[in-house]
C-alpha cells in the first residue's frame, strides 16, 4: 500500500464512517470539517449524526490513534472530498463545497497523491469542474498525481456493513489513477472494486437512485389508475412482480430523502433536452403528497376543521431524517387546508411540519382524532392496535398511505380503511368490504424491505410485536438543534477555500 496517510475532507454522513473505517484499518487520517461545532463534537467523543454502530466505530478509530479531526485540510498521500452536493432553487447542483474542497487541497498536493471525490455531482464534475482546480497546484492530474471520482452508494441505516461490502467503483481521469483508487479502498473493501473513467463512475451514481426514482413514479402511477379502475394496486404489483424480468417498487405518499428526490435533478440540469422521462418521473413523484391529501379530504368531506392524527414524519421508515420528506408536506398541505394536524415522528420528536402540532405518542395524536394518516411505515406500526385507536378516536376515517395495515383488523374494529392505491373504501367490518378486491384480503403483501412488523402492538408501546422499537423512542436526535441537517450524503460542512 502506498498510502499511508488520507485527509478526508467534510465528516458528514459518509465521510466520518469512511474516516474512521480507514483509520481502523491502519492509516493515519486527519478528518476535516469547517464546521467548529462538528470539530467539536467529535473532539468531546460525541458524534452529531445518528447511524447505528457509528458511536463505537468513530471511538475506536479515535482509539487506535489513527483519527485526528481538524478544521483545515493537512498534507496527506491521499485526499478523499465527501461534502455536501445540496440542490439549488432552480433544482441545479450546487457544487460551491465540492470547489471549496478542492481548492482547500491544492496546496498541499505533492507528486504521487490520490484524490477522490465521492460527493454525488452532475456528469463531467471530475473533470471539468475538480480537476482544473487541483491543476492550479502547477501539477497535471493523471500524470503528477491520480484522480478519481468513486460515488457513495450505502443505504442509511446500514451505512458500516455496505461501506465494507459493498462493490466499489472507482473511475480514474486515466487508468493509472482507477487503480490507485482500487489500491486506497482495498483498505477495508471486502465487495468488488471496479475500475472505469471519471465520468462513468458519476453517471452511474445518478443512474442507481435516478432508475429508482423512476421506478417508484411508475408505481405511484399504477397507484392512481388502480384507484380509478377500482383495483387494488398493492395485490395486481405483487402478481406482476412474480414475472420473472418485472419487479415494480412500491407507491407510497412520495419521494423523499436527500438522494433520490435530487439526483434526477443532477441529469436533467446536464441534459434537459435528452432527459423527459426522467424529469416526469420527478414531477410524478413530486406530485404524491398532493394527491394524499386530497384522497384524504374526499375521506373526510372536507378538511377544514377537522383533526388528523399524522404518524410519522422521516422520509422513509426507521430513519431520523425529514429531508425532503413527503410525509412532512403531507402534513404542512393538511394544516394549510385549515385541518388541527398532529404528529408524530418517534426518531425526531420535537419535529413538526409547518402549521402542525408535534406530539409525543401516537396516543396523543389519535386523542379525539376525526383521522389518522399512516405516512411512514416505521418498524412495527403495521401492529397498532385498532382496538385501541378506537377508544381514543373521534372518527373512523384511516389513510393508510403505505400500504401496511391489516385490512380485516381495522375493519372489524368499525374503521373506514382508505388505503392508497386501492380503488375504493375497504370497507372489512365482519370480513365484508365494499370494493376493491376479495373480502378476506389480509391486506398488500410487497415484500420490499425485511422484517415488516404485523403482529399486534400496543398502541402506546409502538414497538410491541416487533423485532426492533422505534429508533430513539423519546429521545432527541444527535444534532438535536437541527433534525434535518443530517446529511444523507456526505458530509456536514464545507471545507474551507
Ligand atoms: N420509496 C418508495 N417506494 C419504494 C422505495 C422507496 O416510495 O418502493 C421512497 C422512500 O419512502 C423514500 C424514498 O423513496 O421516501 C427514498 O428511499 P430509498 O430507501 O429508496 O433510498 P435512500 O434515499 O434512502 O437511499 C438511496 C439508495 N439508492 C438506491 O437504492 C439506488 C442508496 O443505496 C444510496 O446510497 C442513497 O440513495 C444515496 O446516498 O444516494
């Protein structure tokens, strides 16, 4: 290995786990932020993303005397840039952190160096965009040191395992430059290292999560022509998906999350005239929580006035994050739209969305409801207790907008069961319903992720019947002050210029 020393610059999302994961894999890492409070978060021993493990493996890294943090980039034989590629208004990259980064480095270049940029940024960003920076070194990237661009690819919530296992790509500005990248992961990398240009390796970052972002608009689409047609689009996805070659996603009340709800956008800034689908699948997507809310005003015959019970409010289950979230401007079109709208998100809990009301139990949001909106299927709320819900509630109306809750169970307990996709009111009381499919459904079946809970839960035990609680339940996120700071891609601050 000829590298033995790497400055990582931003210690958000990804780069304090890579950090810290090169420093416990035995080289000697300066990890840099501009931002004094994560500098001293970290120096304190605290951490200020949550990230299950990420506390011990950042206390470890600290421990093997490998990990230092520090507010301006140092000399190193290696250069990893992880900051920030936030979208701007007009849905272009803003690439100001990524420049900075590069800037920040260019001084310390020596001959023989590796710089990667892992940030996820539009086509060509390597090479048009950091490149000639670094040049201004008065070095020539590819000949004097290598460059290269390796995209990001974990999924939050599993980020140590996938960082370790998943497969790499490395796209070099030339070869020689690809396999000094193979050589730096193959540090802790147990998944495949790929090799490919610059450029490559940035596309196919924004084809993953855009291919997915498309995938859903798709579903989200069927969901809306099921309800038109009276189907049921949970049962008609999962009979499609036992084609061999098909496997559609799930609809839901929107994209969001601070990947897949930009990256698209990456593209279609690069290319808007060769990226119509694309941008569509955006729109579509983008168009989900509207659509909720006016299914749920039809429910209710009107919204104003009336009191809904909004549960959840990260941007997909289990996770801390409301970035983006679509169950956040779910529940800020309900409050606009004169509706009394409580929340509760159990991974954020003093967070709210504008005009709502943050609660601390999904007892007190349900406490003399006219409704309740399922809007994130955290782990285990499949079981809620409708028994329960229809001690404390006001009305009967539930809005099940993933696609979760066990259609025989709420209808028994005398709720009117709108669940999106499905083309009419279920309507289960005794096992009978008014449309949309066979009477004893036990309700969708899409088996996106593990471990769905369905077993019955106390209603203000959330977690009962579960595998695994609510992340936190009650307690406040790391980086407490500002919940939705949490990057979802690299980095928390941007390296000086
Ligand atoms: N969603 C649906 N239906 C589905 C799947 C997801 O509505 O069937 C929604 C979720 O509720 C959420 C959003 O899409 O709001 C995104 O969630 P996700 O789990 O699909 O993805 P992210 O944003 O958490 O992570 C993605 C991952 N990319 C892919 O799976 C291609 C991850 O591997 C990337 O590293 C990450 O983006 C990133 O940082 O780019």
């Amino acid at each position: 290995m000829r590298f033995h020393s790497l400055c990582v610059l931003g210690l958000g999302y990804i780069g304090l786990p890579t950090a810290s994961t090169f420093a416990t894999n035995g080289l000697q890492v300066i990890g840099v932020d501009v931002n004094r409070r994560i500098v001293d978060i970290l120096r304190n021993g605290e951490i200020h993303i949550q990230e299950p493990g990420l506390r011990d493996l950042v206390q470890a890294a600290f421990g093997s005397g490998n990990l230092r943090v520090a507010e301006q980039a140092e000399p190193a034989d290696a250069f990893l840039i992880t900051v920030p590629t936030p979208i701007l208004l007009d849905k272009r990259a803003d690439l100001t952190a990524v420049r900075a980064a590069a800037r920040a480095i260019a001084p310390h270049l020596r001959p023989g160096n590796l710089v990667v940029l892992e940030s996820t940024s539009p086509p060509r960003t390597t090479v048009d965009v950091v490149a000639p920076i670094l040049a201004e070194s008065g070095l020539e990237p590819g000949r004097d040191f290598s460059l290269a661009y390796s995209p990001e690819r974990v999924l939050p919530g599993q980020i140590l395992r996938e960082l370790v296992e998943n497969a790499r790509v490395v796209g070099g500005v030339n070869r020689a430059s690809a396999e000094a990248g193979r050589e730096l992961y193959s540090a802790f990398v147990r998944g495949e290292i790929v090799l490919t240009d610059a450029t490559t390796a940035e596309m196919v970052k924004l084809m993953e999560n855009t291919y997915r972002d498309v995938n859903i608009a798709v579903a989200n689409e069927f969901a809306a022509l099921a309800e038109r047609f009276g189907v049921d689009v949970w049962e008609a996805i999962e009979l499609a998906n036992r084609h061999p070659r098909v496997a559609v996603l799930r609809p839901g009340p929107g994209v969001g999350g601070h990947c897949i709800s930009v990256d698209p956008w990456f593209l279609v800034e690069s290319a808007p005239e060769q990226t119509d689908l694309i941008r569509q699948a955006r729109l579509v997507n983008d168009r989900q929580p509207g659509r909720v809310v006016a299914r749920l005003e039809a429910a209710l015959g009107g919204l104003r006035g009336k009191t809904i019970a909004a549960l959840g409010l990260a941007y997909k289950a289990d996770v801390d994050d409301l970035r983006e979230s679509p169950a956040l401007e779910v529940a800020r079109q309900l409050a606009a739209a004169g509706a009394t709208v409580r929340t509760y998100e159990p991974n954020a809990p003093t967070a709210t969305a504008a005009g709502a009301q943050a609660v601390p139990s999904i007892e007190a949001a349900l406490d003399g409801a006219d409704a309740m909106i399922l809007l994130v299927d955290h782990r285990g709320w499949a079981g809620l207790d409708p028994a329960r819900a229809a001690r404390v509630m006001r009305g009967r109306v539930v809005f099940d907008t993933r696609g979760v809750l066990p259609r025989a169970a709420w209808g028994q307990a005398g709720f009117r069961l709108h669940v999106l996709g499905a083309g009419s009111p279920l309507l289960l009381q005794g096992g009978e319903q008014s449309g949309g499919g066979s009477p004893n459904r036990r309700g969708p079946s899409i088996p996106s992720r593990e471990n769905r809970g369905t077993a019955a839960a106390e209603l203000d035990d959330e977690a009962g019947g579960s595998e695994r609680p609510p992340l936190r339940e009650g307690t406040p996120p790391e980086g407490e002050d500002e919940p939705s700071a949490r990057p979802h891609r690299p980095a928390a601050g941007t390296p000086d210029a």
